[in-house]
C-alpha cells in the first residue's frame, strides 16, 4: 500500500503557501488507513464508506481528506464521471490542471515528487494547462476553476487552454451543467481572496457573456469589491461581527451593477433560484431606497436607528462601501454609535416606578430611545425626568 499527499497540498507547499486542507490518497485500503491513522494521531474521524473516502481533524482547523486512488469516465459532457478504483497516475490523469496534478509519496519512504504531466514547470512558467483535450467539456465546472487558480496565485490559461475554452462555450457546454453545480462555482469564485480578479479571467475568456449577455464586471463593481475587503478588514480591527457568508455580499455587489430590469434573469443564468433569488433581488431593491434616504441633506439620527436596523448586514455592507462619502460617513456612525445606543431605563425599571405592564412599555422604552439618540437625554436621571414630565411618574 502506498500513500501519497496530492493535488492543492503539494502545490501550495511548492509555492510555500499556507495549506489548511491536506489531501492523501491512498493506492489500496483507504478507509482501513484513516482509521489506523486517526487511531495513532488521537484525530477526529468521519467515513464516507460509499465513496471510499474518510476526514480527519486534526484541531487548528487543519483537515486532512483520504481517498482511494481512482480512475474516472466520463460517459456524457458536464455530466458527473463513472469511478472506478485505480493507480497513482490514475488518480493524477483524472485531475483538473497540471499543477493540481503532482503527488509526494509519504508512505513507504517519503520525498519522492511524482510529476507526470509536468506541473512544476508550468507553476514556474505561470500557466494553467489542462491533461488532455477534452479536459472542459467533460467537466466545464474546470474553467472556473482555473479562473480562482489564476486569481489566486496570478496564473494564465495556456493559450492552447484559451482555445480549447472558447471551443467547448462555443458548443454551449455551460447550459448542461445543473444550477447547482453552476451555482456552487460560482460561490467559490466569489469566495476567494480576489474575486474580481477571479470574475475578470472569467470575463476575459468569453464566460460571462455567454451566461448572459448583460453580465459584466466593470470597473465600479471591482472598486467595491476592494472597498468591500477593506472595509471587512477594518471590521476584523474594530472586533465587530462581519458577515460569515461573504461571497454572497460579492453577489449583491455584482448584482447592483447589472441592470434592474435584467437582474432576475442574470441570477438565473448564475444558477441562482427560488427564495434565495427573490431575498437578492428585495435587497437590492431596499439598497436603492435606503441609498437615497441615506444621501438626503438631513437626516435624524433617530431615522438612521431605525433605517439601518431594518437593514440585513450584507446590505449595510453594501451601503457602506457603495462610494458616496455622506452615505459611508452614516453607516460608519451607525455601526460605531448609533446601533449599541439604548435606553439606561428597562421594563423592570418601570414596573418599580409603578407603570401598570403593557403595551404602553414598548412605546414609553421607544420614545427614550428616541430622544437619547437625539441626545436630548444623556443619563439616568435624564430619563427618570423624562417620564415624569411625559407620562407622570416617579413622583
Ligand atoms: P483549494 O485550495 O481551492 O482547495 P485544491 O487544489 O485543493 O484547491 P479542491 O477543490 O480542494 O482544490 O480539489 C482537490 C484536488 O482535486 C485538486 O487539486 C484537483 O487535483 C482535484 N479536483 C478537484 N475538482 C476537480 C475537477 N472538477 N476536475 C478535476 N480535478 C479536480
Ligand atoms: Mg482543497
């Protein structure tokens, strides 16, 4: 039996990147070596038996993924491959890039680089190179990936890569993928480090329109895009929540840019549907209205409370980098200030004071609310004397 550290791994400690997920694949008893393997290292242990595959975790976040070698065929285009168990240079042949597909055995002996298709030349040279000619059209979903391997680690489509591209959307192989598989791509894109980066080499290389005609990304929505980063960056600074889904705020972003009479049909054509679709579409039609109201001259900041807290975070994110200052500025109050601003006084306060429990609380808490973000009540006491002007008590 022979181990083997393969694919993202190897890649990334050639480029001496930082790997999180490692990727073992073993040529015998797969399942039988993760058990004895998380056995010895005290890891945690879950097993696909179907698959003839196991996850181990290793604390730290650190994941480690063991297969069984295998060899695949691909009956129909865009279609999900037939697997058979196989060899080593099996398990190489059936991957997405020449520089995914090296392996460092580890077992028995280690430090042996196995290089079939000449990876590391084309990691140096900087190009993205397909095993063979019908690489895209047996599996489209392999030119989104290349375009986040060319975002990510500033690599390029050989231009034999760029040929064979245009050939298979020419042959309109995108439509037979399922929303899901389409979709699911599109979220890694939009989850990478620099997804405009990754959107640009899908633009370039014809993908983008041939989805949809009307999609596009322009230099607006890249500007976002980064000012999105920054501003999460600054989020992570101020120790504040920031959202976990971050490529959908990317979506929003792109979304935004894009006609709005065309954006129910561009989201389709992104494999977005249902619920999820009509949520994107309500947000940006709420991002148009609280744009305004967020640009007006005036603005209470009792208004500004109440407009942002309607608002989900995906789409304050949205405000607050959409590129107008007053409209930054606002949000940036909000999220420093106005949003912890409460009252000092609670219902129980008011049960004390002798108010009969009620409806009337949430409305008497409100208007202190109101007022204090107003900042015509500033302590407790404000507030005591408050209630006794407006509604008689504490004497
Ligand atoms: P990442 O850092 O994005 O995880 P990765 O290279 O580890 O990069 P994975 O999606 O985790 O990418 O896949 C692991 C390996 O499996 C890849 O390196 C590649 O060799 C192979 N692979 C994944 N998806 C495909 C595919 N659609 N076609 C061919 N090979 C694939
Ligand atoms: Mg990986």
């Amino acid at each position: 039996m022979s181990v083997y550290l393969v694919g993202g791994p190897v890649r990334d400690l050639i480029l001496g990147r930082a790997t999180t997920d490692l990727d073992l694949t073993v040529a015998g008893d797969a399942v039988g070596y993760a058990k004895a393997l998380a056995a010895h290292l005290g890891a945690q242990l879950t097993i696909h038996a179907q698959f003839g595959t196991a996850t181990l975790m290793l604390g730290d976040g650190l994941r480690l993924d063991v297969a069984t070698a295998r060899r695949e065929r691909y009956l129909h285009p865009a279609a999900l491959p037939k697997v058979f168990p196989g060899t080593i240079e099996d398990d190489l042949f059936r991957r997405d890039f020449t520089v995914n597909a090296m392996a460092v055995r580890v077992a028995p002996r280690g430090e042996e680089l196995l290089d079939p298709f000449d990876g590391l030349k084309d990691l140096s040279g900087g190009f993205l190179r397909v095993l063979h000619a019908e690489s895209y059209r047996d599996d489209p979903t392999r030119i989104f990936r290349g375009a986040r391997y060319a975002a990510r680690y500033r690599l390029r489509f050989s231009s034999r890569d760029r040929q064979l591209i245009r050939g298979v959307l020419a042959e309109s192989v995108l439509r037979r993928l399922s929303t899901e598989r389409l979709f699911r791509e599109v979220k890694l894109v939009l989850g990478e480090p620099t997804p405009e980066a990754a959107l640009k080499v899908l633009q370039d290389r014809g993908v983008l329109r041939t989805l949809d005609p009307a999609l596009a990304v322009g230099n607006s929505a890249v500007a976002q895009m980064r000012r999105v980063r920054h501003a999460w960056q600054r989020l992570d600074r101020l120790e504040m929540s920031s959202s976990p889904r971050r490529w959908r705020v990317y979506l929003l972003v792109f979304l935004c840019s894009i006609s709005p009479t065309v954006r129910r049909r561009v989201g389709e054509h992104l494999g977005v549907k249902g619920p999820p679709l009509d949520a994107l579409i309500a947000e940006l039609r709420a991002f148009r209205f609280l744009q305004t109201q967020l640009q007006k001259q005036s603005l209470r900041s009792s208004r500004l409370r109440h407009l942002l807290d309607g608002a989900s975070t995906d789409l304050r994110m949205l405000l607050w980098t959409s590129g107008v200052k007053r409209v930054r500025d606002r949000v940036e109050r909000y999220l420093t200030h106005l949003a912890a601003v409460k009252p000092a006084l609670t219902g129980r306060d008011l049960t004390r004071f002798g108010f009969p429990p009620g409806p009337k609380y949430r409305r008497m808490l409100d208007r202190l609310l109101q007022e204090r973000l107003e900042g015509r009540l500033n302590s407790r006491e404000d507030e005591v004397a408050f209630l006794r002007r407006h509604f008689g008590r504490p004497r």
